[in-house]
C-alpha cells in the first residue's frame, strides 16, 4: 500500500492533491493511503506501507514546520527499509532538507509558475518518458546538492527539477506530475486572485500532461 503524506495546509489544495493523485494512480497494483502530515502521530507503525508519496504545500520547506521531525523519521524509516520514497514539490525540497541539510534549500531566485516541457535523464522513475510537459509552481529550490544526488531534470531557472538520491529508489521532482492543465489554471487562480497578471497562459498541448502518469505507475511498480 502507498501511503501518500499530504502537506497541503489549504483544505481545497489538499483535497484537489488526494483526487488527482488518486487518479494517478488509479489502475496499479497498489491501493493508497492518504495522511496529512498535520495527523501524522496517527501513523503508528508505518511497515505494513510498501512506497511513501509526500505532497507539494503552499508552506516552506525553507522554514521549520510542525511535521518536520516526524515526516523526516518516516522518510528515514522507509530508505532503511529499502522502500521507494517520492517528493514532489514541497516533498523534493523536503527530501533535499532532510538527506543533504537545510543549507540546500533556498527561496529561488527566479520562481516558476507555468508550464515547462523538460528532459528527462533516463532513469527507472521516468521510464517510457524522455521528456514531460508539466506544470511548474514553486517560490523554493533544492541547490547545491552532494555528489550522491544525480540530478535528472533541470530547467533554464531551475538547476535542479528532479533527482534520484544514491542508487536508492529515493527521488524528488520539483515539477508536478500531478496536475494537468485544468488543475494548474484553477490553483492559479486562487493563488493569484489578488494579481491576475501573473496566472499563466494555458499549454499549447494540454493533452500531452496525461502522459505523465507513467511517473505515477512506474513508482508504484517500483519494489514490486
């Protein structure tokens, strides 16, 4: 079973998060979990769990948070237990923060918020995938990352949009796989309502976005 940490403290983005990735993942072999990471002390023993999703959050992994110590030790107990573990936006930065320190994680110099076709290194997580249409959100970055980081995707603002840590099926994407084009245009929205002008232009291609589910199945498929 997946369990998926939501980090998410706006219950509207919390909710869309758990119904698209449910969508996501809807058709492989491992049914999900879902948790806030505010509940995480109702866990318990995290070992009957086979892979560990954590969210994206409007909050800032360049600034402590009320989960942090627990979401770490879960994240250290499935690497121990040799268990795929995968971060996406907040998570990446999360993931970063906790296996390389908080000096690699910064607020970045040049957020993004739009939609980004990226390469992609060729790498277990991202197969059938050479590269993605995606939607991009974010105002921190993972930077400076250690030798034992292999760094899978970068963008012209971004040095580091995904990694894989070691040989370990650990990895963050700063990007989100999750959400298509309609998602993206409605966060968007609600984000920026007080300022319009900075709401993206939707994708020439939205269609393209629902290839990257395979991100989605190629990490539940992984361990198994």
């Amino acid at each position: 079973m997946i369990l998926v940490v939501n980090c998410f403290k706006e219950e509207a983005f919390a909710v869309d998060f758990d119904r698209v990735v449910a969508g996501r993942l809807e058709g492989s072999a491992q049914p999900c979990r879902f948790l806030r990471a505010a509940e995480l002390e109702r866990l318990g023993d995290p070992s009957p769990y086979s892979h560990l999703l954590i969210s994206g959050s409007v909050a800032s992994a360049t600034e402590d948070q009320p989960w942090d110590l627990p979401l770490a030790g879960l994240v250290r107990a499935f690497m121990d237990a040799g268990k795929p573990v995968l971060g996406i936006c907040y998570g990446h930065q999360f993931l970063a923060k906790v296996l390389a320190g908080p000096g690699h994680v910064r607020k970045a110099p040049k957020p993004e918020f739009g939609f980004l076709t990226l390469r992609l290194a060729p790498n277990p997580l991202f197969r059938g995938l050479p590269e993605t249409l995606a939607m991009t959100s974010h105002f921190d970055e993972a930077c400076d990352l250690p030798p034992e980081f292999k760094v899978l995707a970068a963008s012209a603002d971004c040095a580091v949009h995904a990694f894989q840590y070691r040989d370990l099926p650990v990895w963050g994407v700063q990007f989100h796989p999750e959400y298509g084009a309609e998602e993206g245009d409605r966060i968007w929205k609600e984000v920026f309502c007080c300022t319009p002008g900075m709401i993206p232009p939707a994708p020439e291609e939205p269609a393209r976005m629902e290839q990257n589910r395979l991100i989605f199945r190629n990490f539940a498929d992984c361990g198994n």
